[in-house]
C-alpha cells in the first residue's frame, strides 16, 4: 500500500484476505504500519475455506449462467485460511494480541429465481 507506516490507529479488511495474491505478503502489508501504530488495532472478516451449501449451489448457479470464470472468482473468495491457520500466519508475521473467532451464521434465503422475467 502506498502508504507510510503507522499511518492509522486502525485497519479493517473486508472479505479481503481470499483476494490477497499472496496472504502472508497481504497481511504483512497490513502489519508494517499496521498501516497501523504500534498501538494500532485490525478486525477483519472473511469466510473460511471450505465448502458450504450454500458456496457449492452459489458457485453452481454462477457458472451456469455466468460462466466458469466467474464461479471461480466466487469460490475463491470462500478461500481463506481457516482460523487455526490464520492465527498461526498472523503470529509468524508479528502481529500480537491476535484473537480468531469463527463464527457460524445461519442465513435464510429466499426461493430460487425459477428463470422467469418478471417486470
């Protein structure tokens, strides 16, 4: 990030990491200013590798009316490393106070579109 270091009190990253080229690197970036103080703070969110139901029908549904590149641009941001992983990433990169919580969160969703224009 063209930004100098310590630049912020604090860093949220959105959905982000899955979308990092290279995560350790993304999070090291992250870490060298934290583009924070050193008492600077991060949160950030993301969903867990794995396969959902609701990734797997996603992603589905994606590339059948969107095509396979686009499928895969949604599976990959459901490709972050799980908690236990990305607690010991952020660990070896130097962040400190690091607490990973993995939450589970039940959504209902609306019927599927059944394929007809409505207007």
């Amino acid at each position: 990030m063209p930004l100098p270091d310590a630049s912020f009190d604090v860093a949220l990253c959105q959905q982000g990491v899955p979308f990092f080229p290279d995560q350790r690197a993304g999070l090291q970036e992250v870490k060298r200013s934290s583009v924070c103080s050193s008492r600077g703070a991060g949160c950030s969110s993301a969903f867990w590798e794995g396969e959902t139901p609701y990734t797997v029908a996603m992603a589905a549904a994606v590339e059948r009316h969107a095509g396979l590149e686009a499928a895969t641009t949604l599976r990959k941001s459901r490709a972050c490393p799980g908690p236990e992983t990305l607690q010991y990433l952020m660990k070896q990169i130097g962040f400190r106070n690091t607490t990973i919580r993995a939450r589970t969160i039940m959504r209902g969703l609306p019927a599927a579109f059944d394929g007809r224009v409505r207007g």
